[in-house]
C-alpha cells in the first residue's frame, strides 16, 4: 500500500471569474485516484457557486470555515461550519458566501456506481 503526502497550502489557487478561488487536492495526477476528485473552493464577498451536477457522479459539499447560504429546489438553508450539501446526479444548487470572512468548502465527487 502507498501512502500520498499532499500539502494543500503548496498548491496553486485558480480563479473564476463568478466563483471565487480553488484548487484539486485528489485526483489522478496527485495520488492516482482514478474517478474520485476532491477540490477546495474559497469563496469572498458574496462571491457564488453555482453546483450543476451531472449523470454521472454524486457530489459532497462540506462547510470547513465560514458562512453562506445554499439555494436547493427555490429553498434557502444556512451554512455553517460542519453543514454539508449532497447532490445526487443531475441535481443543481447554488452557495453563496454571506459572513465577514471566506467560505471555504470541501468538495467530494464520487462516480455514480452502474447498476
């Protein structure tokens, strides 16, 4: 078994334009995961993240710092730190930071598993 070191203070940030910064922390190219991605997003100043899943993948959304608010089916639901949003396939959503400091999320795709 190999086991990864990955020191996500050293990789690089890339910026959107509506959806503030973030980086990947698992993918291929870091350890060899072969389906599964898992990004850190920072969002500031009522930046937005709009989350558009697709047919094949199950999407986790884990609030690690600060606070926004997620819109699911025309709802509004708060986010605090430990608060997650699960996206089955195809589902959409949009998170927006909405506290004085960053909203920093941790963002876990996993393939949809074939019946």
């Amino acid at each position: 078994m190999s086991v990864t070191i990955i020191n996500t203070n050293e990789l690089a940030r890339l910026k959107t334009s509506e959806s503030g910064e973030f980086t990947e922390i698992l993918n291929k190219a870091l350890c060899g995961a072969e389906r599964s991605v898992v990004t850190l997003h920072w969002l500031r100043d009522g930046e937005t993240l709009n989350l558009q899943g697709n047919s094949e993948t199950h999407e986790l959304y884990y609030v690690m710092e600060g606070e926004g608010i997620v819109t699911l089916n025309a709802n509004q639901h708060t986010l605090k730190k430990g608060a997650g949003v699960y996206l089955e396939p195809r589902d959409e959503a949009q998170i927006k930071q909405t506290a004085v400091t960053s909203l920093k999320l941790f963002h876990l795709s996993v393939p949809k598993i074939p019946s």
